[in-house]
C-alpha cells in the first residue's frame, strides 16, 4: 500500500524551536480533503487545527486560508467564472456554512482589487450580500464560526472544503471582461427607457405569479412578451443606426434537479423567443444563454417567472391528478409536465415576437428593420461558435402522456397565437 508522506515546510523561532508553516499546512489538508484516505484527511485536519505551533499560529492559519480563497476567487474570474456563478456552485456542492465562506473571500478579494472593477460585479456582489463584516483577516475563521455556531475544528473542514472548490473549478467562458482585465472598466447597457418598460415587464409578471387564475398568468405574461419584443426592436434599430460595434454579451441561468433537463429546456426556449441562443451545461447546473444586453435582461426576468409559474401549475396539476387517483409515478409525469409546458410557452412567446416584428416592419420599413435583425442574430451565433465550438445535442423523451397533455393544457389556456401539434421528442441544446 501507498503512503503518502507529509511534508511540512519549517521555519525556526528566534529561540531556534522549528515551528510549521500555515501555507504548507493547509496545502496538505487541501491534498488529502481531496483524497480518498478518510484517516489521512482528519489528521491533516487535527494538525491544522493545532497551527503552526507559535503563539499566534491559529490566527497565521485563519489568514492565510482566507489569503488563498480570495486569491482562487481571482483566477476563477479570470478563468470565466463571475460572483453568481460562483456563489450558484457553491450553495448546490458544499453545506450552507461553506458556501458562505465562498461569499465571504468575494469580499476579502474585491477588498484587494487595486484595478478598475465593472459595476456588474459590484451589482452581483451587492445582490450576494458579499461585503467584509469582520475585523482582520486573522480572526475571520473565529469570527464566522461564532457566527454560524460550530467549532474550529467544523470551521477548518469547511473552509478546507471551500478551497477545494473555488481551486478544482475548471475553465468556463468568458462572457464578461472581469476585474483586473483589458476591458473592465466598460460599461455597457440599456437606457432609462429599458428601465422603465423593465419596471413594466416586472409588474406584469409579479401579477402572473400571484394570481390564481391560470389564463390571466398567461395573458400578463403574454403582455410582458409584446413590450419585451417591441422594446428589442427600438434597441436594435437604435444600435444599428448608431454602429456601437459591441457584440453580444451573456448571462447564466441556473438549471439545477430536481428536473434540470426541464429548467434548461424553458431557459432555451425563452431566450430562442427573445433572439438570443442557450447552451445548457449540465455538469455545472447553469445554462449560458448569450443576446443583446435588453434580450437578455428580459431571458432572465421571463425564465424566472415562468419557472415559478409553471411549478405552480404543475403542483395543481399534481394534485388533481392525485385526487382522481391516478398513477403513482410523480416524478415522470412531473418533468413531462414541465417539458411540455416549456415547449408550448416557447412558441407562444415567440408567436408575440414574430407579430411585433411584423408591426415594426409595417412601420419602420422592412428594408430598414429585417437587415439590423438579421445581422445582431449573425452576431450572436458567432458568439455561441467562438465560446462552445464543440456544442452537442440531446433528444428529450416524454415519459408520461398524461403529464404532457397537462403540460401543454396549462401553457395554452389563453392562446397568444395558434396552436401546434404537440411534439412528443424535442432536440436542445447541452
């Protein structure tokens, strides 16, 4: 059998007693957390808890842990991962302690930037609740472990667990410039008038998750769609007489179980209906749809609200199924339903986008409207061919016919547009 030897690089004290070193210490927690020796990683764990030795030796470990989580946090940025992102993984593979002290090296490394920081990121740091709550560095680990009511033994193994984390994260791709990069000081966006029909849109769609009557969810959501697609449009001819040269940006939707392949699915049809292309990575738990910045603002507003609504419905759907005592195997006819659900508002959407653009048409001129469009959507598959050049598809199958018939049932009580066949097995993106 193996043995894996530790090796502890030593420093001599004035009074020339060899004292271990922090850093060296945590690299081998770190190496044998990741391991498969169970012994191996508590002893390893046992020995930084007891520090280097020195009188202030918890106080070496607690800052260089933190040191080396907020370093990682930067080369993720760099290797594509954003705060959310981030925060997303950490929340789905660690406890909720570990996940918080990912949040808590956001800070430490935002704290340190000394470059230009996008206001994106200060956004998604501020929308994480990612700001320095305790004094130094040195007590951070005791002062979160008081925080969230463990010992220091619990805190080291769950820091440990963090940094394995935020270290094994792989290469994803870059859709923003992030802080420290050529780039990142540039902002771009929409206008006061984006805000406005945004406040519109959120309005709309706060009423189709509130109300209890399932055609007037549809129909708000329906409305949202129009000002959505109208608002697009403007922006869209704006930019094209303007010639800005951006190109297409990105946002990650998260798409995680219970049904992801269902999550991801709605994510790709809402940003189809909205000119914007999805790519679901399953592995991660996000899907990464890239569009123009209004398009995606409303990908994200619309995923959101239909993922609440439609577990609203399946959940009725569940119920009343259940009292006609009907089939026992919930999960099937759960992800039909959602599948399904997911499809039918897909075209419903994107039936409200082809009308606006007909009336933009009739208006503008096609000869002035059609080109900028076709452009910006070349745009944005040049994108999606640059970032995931190895793109695959997979075949969606339905498991329970009842759940798609409700599905599609609970999609289609108000009819935006005109109804199609159901399709029994779709192709989307992974």
């Amino acid at each position: 059998m193996a043995t894996i030897v530790s090796r502890v690089r030593e420093k001599q004290t004035p009074g020339g007693t060899a004292v271990p070193d922090a850093e060296e210490l945590i690299s081998d927690a770190l190496a044998a957390v990741r391991g498969t020796d169970v012994r191996l990683a508590e002893r390893q764990l046992d020995r930084l808890m007891i520090g280097t030795g020195a009188a202030a030796g918890a106080a070496d470990v607690d800052a260089a842990l933190l040191r080396r989580l907020a370093g990682g946090v930067g080369r993720s940025a760099q290797r594509g991962w954003q705060p959310v992102d981030l925060a997303r993984l950490a929340t789905r593979r660690l406890a909720p302690p570990s996940a918080g002290l990912v949040t808590d090296a956001l800070a430490a490394h935002r704290r340190d930037l000394t470059g230009p920081v996008p206001q994106w990121w200060d956004d998604q740091l501020r929308d994480l609740g990612a700001g320095v709550w305790w004094d130094t560095d040195e007590a951070h680990l005791t002062a979160w472990s008081a925080r969230v009511g463990c010992d220091r033994f619990t805190a080291l193994r769950a820091a440990v667990d963090a940094l394995a984390l935020v270290e094994g994260l792989p290469p994803i791709a870059v859709l923003r410039p992030p802080p420290g990069s050529s780039g990142a000081g540039v902002t771009s966006g929409g206008s006061g008038g984006g805000s406005r029909m945004l406040g519109r849109v959120r309005a709309l769609l706060a009423k189709a998750e509130s109300t209890t009557y399932p055609a007037e969810a549809e129909a708000l959501t329906g409305k949202a769609q129009e000002l959505i697609a109208r608002h697009s449009i403007d922006q869209a001819l704006l930019a094209g007489v303007a010639e800005h040269g951006d190109r297409p940006g990105g946002v990650r939707l998260g798409t995680e179980p219970p049904y992801a392949g269902a999550k991801a699915l709605l994510a790709q049809e809402v940003a189809a209906a909205n000119r914007c292309e999805a790519v679901w990575s399953d592995d991660l738990g996000f899907t990464t749809v890239l569009g123009w910045p209004a398009d995606l603002e409303a990908v994200e507003l619309l995923h959101t609200s239909l993922l609440v609504q439609a577990t609203a419905a399946m959940l009725r759907g569940r119920g009343e199924r259940r009292a006609k005592g009907a089939g026992r195997r919930t999960r099937d006819y759960d992800e039909s339903f959602l599948n399904a659900f997911a499809l039918r508002i897909g075209e419903r959407l994107r039936s409200a986008t082809e009308e606006a653009d007909r009336e933009a048409a009739t208006q503008a001129g096609p000869e002035r409207l059609l080109p900028v469009l076709a452009s910006r959507a070349e745009a944005v598959r040049e994108r999606l061919d640059t970032l995931f050049p190895g793109v695959t598809r997979g075949r969606l199958t339905v498991r329970d016919a009842d759940g798609w018939s409700s599905g599609t049932s609970a999609a289609d009580r108000a009819s935006l547009g005109t109804a199609a066949a159901p399709k029994r097995q779709v192709r989307g993106r992974r």
